[in-house]
C-alpha cells in the first residue's frame, strides 16, 4: 500500500471552503480514499494546522485528525536526525528556499520512502516529490 503525505497547505485547502484551492483539494482527496491508500504526516505539520486553525471553523477538525493518526500509528515524531539534516538543507536554501517544516517533511519523506504529497505547494516538486493538487 502507497502512503501519501499530509502537509499543511493541503489540509488547510480542504478544511477551508474559502480557500482557493478548496475545490482541487477535496477532489484529490476523494481520490486518495477511494484507493484507500494510507495517511502519514508529521507533528510539525499538524502543529502547523493547529496554529492556522486556533481561531477558525475547522479547528475541531485538527484535534480529529490528531487523534485518528495517532490511533492508527500514521503520526511521525520527528527524530533528532531528521530536525539536523532539515536544518543543513535549509541553510542550503535548498527546495526553492523551502520553510523548515516543509524540510523536516521531505527528509521523513524521504526516510520513509513516500513519494506522493497532499498539496500543492511548490517546494514539494522542487526537492522531487508529487503533489497530487
């Protein structure tokens, strides 16, 4: 089975029906689940979602996705590795000078051997991933 990588900008789109993107992001969802292909995401990103999302409908929607991943063993704590080869990437600026958390996703990725990114955020393509909007 294929896992697909949540990130921030893809769960925001398809939390937030005023998003541009909102409309692409839930039909790329829909897609995901009918291959029943499993989530992995990482706790920087849902701490990302949690900061976008404290004042905001869709807040119960992150405490939910929390705490499904963590029941289902899909939520990645970061390792010390991990957080070190991120910051040597970003002081490189590689990824099209991609943020730190968009890093440490890539290198789980990576470690992971996930391909495929729920988003579609540029950085992603930039350092070889799939975005799937």
């Amino acid at each position: 089975m294929n896992s697909v990588f949540l990130d921030t900008v893809g769960l925001l789109a398809l939390w937030d029906v005023a998003d541009q993107w909102h409309t692409a992001a839930e039909g790329a969802y829909t897609e995901i689940v009918s291959k029943r292909e499993a989530f992995v995401t990482t706790t920087f990103v849902l701490l990302e979602c949690g900061n976008a999302a404290a004042r905001r409908p869709y807040r119960d929607e992150v405490c939910s996705l929390r705490q499904i991943m963590e029941q289902r063993n899909e939520l990645v704590v970061p390792t010390e590795r991990d957080w070190k080869e991120a910051w040597e990437d970003y002081e490189k600026g590689m990824a099209s000078q991609a943020g730190i958390v968009d890093h440490v996703s890539f290198v789980v990725m990576r470690r992971l051997g996930i391909r495929e990114a729920f988003t579609n955020d540029r950085h992603f393509q930039a350092a070889g991933f799939t975005t799937l909007f």
